[in-house]
C-alpha cells in the first residue's frame, strides 16, 4: 500500500493495530511505538493461550463422547463416574485415602441395592 504522509500511516495502520491491542486512544498518542511492540507480544501471547484452551477443550469433549459411545455400544465400557479431572486427582491419592473412597462407594452401592 502506498500512504500519501506519515499521517496517513498513523491513523490507517498504527492506530487500528494499537486498539487491536487494547491500548487506547489517548495512551496511543502518548507512547514510543516500541511500547505497541510489547504490547502485540502480549496479544499474541494471550491468543496463543486462547488457541491451545480451546484445542483442550475440543479433545476432553472427544474423549466424553467417546466414553459415552463406548457405554452405549459396549458393557465392557462404562462411562466415567467422575470427570475426567477427578479421577486424575483420585490417581494422585495415597492407598489410605483410595481405600476410603473405595469403601464409601461399595457402601453406597450396598445401600442402592437394600433400596
């Protein structure tokens, strides 16, 4: 693109990345364009997390629907009791604590059948 004066260049491509960044209008004309620099590496940076968050999220709804799939078409299948989440922090607990949860779900699955 061609600018007729510096001023062109400010205001049609200076200024739109600046507010793209969130800086806004009367910091932008009160800061060194080295400063916008750090700025678009913080934007950057955010969608970048933004991207991988949102990869995660598509891949954990992957794996509900396939738990959820494989229940349905399998019995050897069951789907999880507890999000995924939960039962990682399950595998993190110690054998007393394991043991306890495991004795409060037989209990519980023992009361269910009483029912």
């Amino acid at each position: 693109m061609h600018y007729e004066t510096y001023r062109d260049v400010i205001l049609k491509v200076w200024l739109p990345i600046a507010l793209r960044y969130k800086i806004d209008y009367e910091t932008f004309w009160n800061i060194n364009p080295r400063i916008i620099n750090i700025y678009q590496e913080e934007y950057r940076r955010r969608i970048e997390e933004q991207q991988k968050l949102m990869d995660y999220e598509a891949w954990l709804r992957g794996q509900y629907q396939m738990a959820s799939i494989g229940a349905a078409l399998s019995k050897k299948c069951k789907y999880p009791a507890l999000p995924f989440s939960m039962q990682e922090e399950e595998k993190g607990l110690s054998d007393e604590e394991q043991f306890l949860l495991w004795a409060d779900k037989f209990n519980h699955q023992f009361e269910e059948s009483d029912k």
